[in-house]
C-alpha cells in the first residue's frame, strides 16, 4: 500500500451509489451518499431500517454479495481506491486493515472450533505469525476485552460463553490484527443494557488504545452520543445530515434529524402532557421515492414547487465545523420553536385489582447428562414474586435475560403453571390452569403482544382473515357478518385503514404487522395485556406510533398494560408503577417516580446508569456491572445481586452472603429488597440529572 498522510481521512467516501439487481428492476439502495472518517474518529451512522447504513458498511468491505454493486462513486481508504481493487488486494486490506463486527455474535463464530483456535487464525492468516505466538497475543486481547479468566476463555466452544462474552470474543478477534479501520454494525441490539454499557466502554477504550478509527452502526442515538465523535444521519439511501455529534444533536439543521429527536422519549416527555410524536407516513420504497427531497411526503415544512422541483445538494452550515445539511429551507426553519402542540390526554384513572400474585414460584426440574440420566437439578425461574395490577394501570417489567420475566409472562398466559403460590385474574385463582383449562372468556381477557411482528402473523392469510379467526376462537359476534363488522373496528382502532383487511402479512411494514397483533390481541375483548417488548423491534419513529397506539387504547378500554421491556426510556415514558426483577426475584417495586430516583436498589441503580440517553444535558454516573447473571440453577447464597454488588461493603459481616434480605416497605409503599440501612439509603444520590441551562 502507498504512503498514507494521517492529517488525511482513513477513509473517504464520495458521492456513492449502490443498485441491487432484482428480477424485476435494479433496486438503488444509496445514492449520492458522501462520508468522512479521520484517523482515530469514531462516526456514527444513524437512521431507520432500509437507510442504506448496513449497505455502505458492507460496500467498504467489498461484500455486498452477487446482485449488488456499486454504480457511482468512490471509497478510498488511506488514499486507495476499494472500487477498483482487485480480490487479492482485498483479501489482504480486510482483516488486517479494516475488520467488521456484526450483530450476531453466533454468525462470527465456528460453533466447532475452540476460541482461543478461532482467535489465533487471525494473525497467522494475516500476519503469518507462528501458532504459539498468535495463541499468547490471543489470550492478551481476550484479557483486553475485560473477559475473567482468559485461559478457560481460549479453551472454551462459542457455545459456553454467553451472548455478552460471545460478542466481546467478537471484537477480540477483529482487533487481533490490529486495524486501522473497526466497523461496527449494530453491535449491541441483541445485548441487555447493562452488558450494552460495558461494550460500549469497552469500545471507546479500545479505540483510543490502539488508535483504531471506528464506523459505529446504531438505530440508538443515545449510544451514537455515548461512543462517537462524529454522526451521519441518513434517511432513504441519502446522507440528509452530518456534523460534530453535540453540534446535531443541540442544532439540528434537517427536518428529519428533528422528527427524530422527537420521537424519542427523552428526559421530560410524559404520556399524558407531553406525549411523544411520531414521524407521519411512511419510508418509501427505494424504487418509489419521491421526486426531490426523499423526506418531503412527511416533513412538516414542505413547500410543494420548490422542496420536489429537483434534487437537493447537500450545503455546508455556516459557523460549524463540517456541518452539512441536504434540505433547502434550513435557514428559513425556527429550529427553537416547540413542535405543534400534541394533543395532551387525560390521565388514567385506575381501578380495582384486576391481578393479583402473592409468593408465586415457577420451578423447573432438568436432569444432567447426554441422554437425561443423571442427577435432577431445580431452576428457580422466579421465585416469591408478590405484585398487584390494577385496571387502566400500567406495571413495567424489567431486569436482564435471564431474570424471569418471560417465565412471568408464560405463566401469566397459561403456558406454564405455577409451582406455588397464588395467582388471580379478576379474582379468578389461575395459577394452576393451563390455557387449555382455561374458557374462551378467560383466555380472552388475558392476551400478549409478542416481540417480533415479523413471526406473530401467519404468512399465508390476509390481515382481516386473522383477525376474524381470533373473533371465532373467542366466540366474538353472532354471524360472518357481524364478525366482518368488528374486524373492520379493530382496525380503526388501532388505526389501519380497513383496505389492509384484504393484504397479506409481507405487503406490510414491521410498525404495521405490530399493529396487527395488537388488533388482534384485542379482540377478545382483553382486560390485560401482556406486552413483551412489543416496540423493541422496531424503528424509533414507528415506536413513538405504536408506543402512543397502546396507550390510546388503554384509556378507551381501560385495560391494565403488563409491559415487559429492558428500554428503561420508554419505561419511564409510559410506565404507573415499575417491577425491578433480577435472578427470579422482586428486587424493587414501586411508582415509576419512586424507582427512577434514589434510594434506589443497588441492581436498580446500575440498570439506570446504563441507559443511553441522547441527550447532551444529561449527566450520568457510570456503573458498569462486572460479571454476567448467576444461573438460576445455581444461585448465590443470601442475597441474589450480591455478586455484582458494589455496596456490599456496607452491609456490615457477612449478611449479604448468608441471608436472603426481606421485601422492606418505604416511603409511600416503595419496596426494595436489600440489606442496606435506612441512612446509607437516604445518602444515594441520582443517576441521571439534567445539567442547568
């Protein structure tokens, strides 16, 4: 490779195009896309699914597979060319000059090959170092990555480590060669919060240590703020926005940028006075956008004869450092004005208990050994969960993988039964009822929206027939017609136009399949609902949508929200009250004002630090968890946080290691399971302030 000048990007990109190659037409997936990186800059690159910020990452890497190519453009890297690079000059640029971490960790990974092999291959392919020293600069960069014990680590199969560890063995291998050059694809979608908030140090650290010069790829504007110097914002294939990240974020200067930012629930936004706003419309099609300015159909300063006259340049802003915009109006817009007044709600009056749970448990029994011989062991999935819901009233749910909310949930609906205690639905004990036991009106006041949008709907029948389906189970109206009448309802309810009635799932976007699921989980008449992270799939934008859709219905019907989420943003946002778990326990209970300010429990307390927020007033202390989650098959003795604890040394002897600590009642009902002393936890601070004006 030529001689590079480090005062020049390590990598330009110029006015790029990329086609995709279908039966039917070329797809353009990115036009006219332009980007800079400097030596030892970390950028951003933001925007919502189908952006085109997955296909400029795999366009730098020369992989954008067998119908995709790139028709316009440059992408120079230290002053090369890629475009025109021939496979052996790529084979030695990738791995060792710029590597890739994508967002399963699993897909990175030889599931048959032990780690600490899988690692070494790196630099004796790219460096033709010999065995043993490869293995010893493994075992350094695995230590680096801040894994425990680094020798059972390197002997370890991919499968033994968990999604925290696979993906931090993930960036060891890509930085084994040393790049100048780390692309990062959404890394930390899969991950908790919590494990996301070590990864993102991690990250940071590295990238100074080494020098490396980061592509961070994020739909979390939070983490973009968190880790990069610089963003991109892109919006349908373009480049509509980029700058210094605190320059975008506190002076945005592009319509889309701002709808954004305002679809986010940032500190401040509440459901009922300050609800959040979604982006109207939808994202188009890349071979149906529109003619101008790709964002014009949904922006609300639009000038029809002038912002879709022709295509629109991106323009330097004045007094900024590399601050450019592609919107024709930016200098005509009121950036400080407050957005149109959203329609404020009234507040929810809740009702009576609708569910109740006292010392419920929900045990597993498994047995050891290849063919399930050996010794019988016990999961303590969840264990003594006690907790109310009332109507109209909606109760978080929240804690890392692994702590028990899906097993909950599971037994909530019937999936499982309980192994003690006592669980109600409107005074009806369902605890030891599988759903099959359970009547159609039983199972139909209590139904769940799912995760995924994209694995709820059956692929081969219409919107309408699906939901007309579930009127049947539930013995929903008299006759077809009346069936028909009340599928067309739902979806005015959850704000469908009735003509979806006749598509089919794949005709729909992820928002509005969600959409779906809601409608149809209403239509047995549901008095409970029990969402699992029903917007974590989804865009920001979309989320706001479906986010404001649930708690539209929720006062029409005044249904009580179960909302199982690990987004502690969105808790706060439209949360009543908030149920902390961790390692099958109730760690802490109480009304969202009491959880997200101290005291707080010491699990608590980290989740909320963990969180990122894109917002340059918020000031946050950081407490990064060491460890992963103990297994429910194994707990720790006395206290089940204990081993990830750092204010166990204030809990006098050995209380915290020995004894379980009781459900201790607070101010106001504020409950927290922990053995600290009332005045330690009046001295806790908060987690997150807003710096003054």
């Amino acid at each position: 490779m030529t001689t590079w000048d480090p005062s020049k990007p390590i990598l330009e990109i110029e006015n790029l195009s990329i086609s995709f190659a279908t039966r039917l037409r070329d797809i353009p997936a990115v036009m006219d896309f332009s980007c800079t990186v400097m030596a030892g800059e970390a950028m951003g690159l933001v925007g919502e699914s189908g952006c085109g910020k997955s296909t400029v990452a795999l366009a730098v890497m020369r992989d954008l597979g067998r119908n995709g190519r790139i028709t316009g453009g440059a992408i120079r890297f230290k002053g090369q060319d890629i475009t025109h690079m021939s496979e052996a000059e790529l084979r030695k640029l990738r791995g060792s000059e710029i590597a890739m971490i994508y967002q399963e960790p699993m897909a990175s990974l030889n599931p048959a090959m032990r780690i600490g092999d899988q690692l070494a291959e790196v630099p004796m392919i790219h460096r033709n170092m010999p065995k043993a020293e490869a293995l010893a600069l493994a075992r350094q960069i695995v230590a680096d990555v801040r894994l425990p014990d680094p020798d059972r680590i390197l002997n370890a199969y991919p499968h033994q480590l968990s999604g925290g560890q696979q993906q931090r063995i993930v960036i060891a291998m890509a930085l084994m060669a040393k790049p100048a050059l780390l692309i990062l694809d959404e890394p930390t979608t899969a991950l908790d919060v919590t494990v996301e908030a070590g990864i993102v140090d991690l990250v940071k650290d590295l990238g100074e240590k080494y020098g490396t010069s980061l592509l961070f790829i994020s739909h979390n504007l939070g983490l973009i703020l968190d880790v990069c110097d610089r963003l991109c914002v892109m919006y349908s294939g373009e480049a509509v926005e980029t700058g210094n990240v605190a320059e975008v974020f506190d002076h945005m200067r592009h319509p889309y940028t701002q709808a954004l930012f305002r679809s986010i629930p940032l500190p401040g936004a509440d459901k009922t006075t300050r609800p959040l706003v979604a982006i109207p419309g939808n994202f188009p099609l890349p071979h149906e956008r529109p003619k101008g300015c790709n964002f014009g159909p949904r922006c609300a300063y639009f000038q029809a004869g002038r912002c879709d006259a022709a295509d629109i340049p991106m323009t330097d802003v004045p007094d900024a450092h590399r601050h450019e915009t592609r919107c024709l109006r930016w200098a005509e817009i009121d950036w400080a004005a407050p957005p149109a007044a959203a329609v404020q709600a009234e507040a929810i009056e809740t009702g009576p208990v609708v569910i109740r749970a006292s010392d419920l448990r929900k045990y597993y029994e498994v047995t050891s050994g290849a063919f399930g011989g050996g010794a019988k062991r016990v999961v303590k999935a969840n264990e003594t969960l006690s907790f109310e819901a009332r109507e109209g009233e909606t109760l978080a749910i929240v804690g890392e993988s692994g702590c028990g909310k899906s097993t909950l949930a599971k037994v909530l609906l019937g999936l499982e039964t309980a192994t003690s205690g006592d669980l109600t639905l409107m005074n009806e004990a369902i605890q030891s009822k599988p759903v099959q036991a359970r009547g159609a009106e039983t199972v139909g006041r209590l139904q769940m929206v799912f995760q995924n949008p994209f694995d709820t709907l059956n692929p081969s029948m219409t919107v309408g027939r699906q939901i007309i389906r579930a009127l049947e189970i539930f013995g929903e109206g008299a006759d077809d017609a009346a069936r028909e009448a009340r599928m067309l309802e739902l979806l005015d309810l959850v704000k469908l136009p009735r003509a979806f009635a006749d598509r089919m799932p794949r005709q729909l976007s992820g928002g509005q399949k969600q959409r779906v699921g809601i409608a149809r989980a209403f239509a047995g008449g549901a008095k409970v609902v029990v969402a699992d992270e029903p917007v974590s799939a989804l865009d920001v934008s979309v989320q706001a949508a479906v986010t404001d859709l649930l708690m539209d219905i929720q006062r029409k019907n005044k249904t009580t929200l179960l909302f199982i989420s690990h987004d502690l943003s969105i808790v706060r946002y439209l949360s009543d009250r908030v149920m902390v778990m961790y390692l099958g326990h109730v760690v802490e209970l109480g009304t969202t004002d009491q959880v997200f300010a101290p005291p707080y429990h010491p699990y608590t307390e980290a989740l909320l630090s963990a969180v990122p927020i894109a917002d340059t007033r918020v000031e946050k202390r950081r407490i990064v968890l060491d460890g992963d989650i103990p297994s429910a098959m194994n707990p720790p003795p006395g206290c089940p946080f204990q081993t990830r604890c750092r204010w166990k040394s204030d809990v006098p002897g050995a209380l915290c290691e020995t004894t379980l600590p009781p459900m201790r009642v607070l101010e106001n009902g504020h409950q927290i399971k922990c053995h600290l002393a009332e005045d330690i936890l009046a001295r806790m601070t908060p987690v997150i302030t807003l710096a003054a004006e």
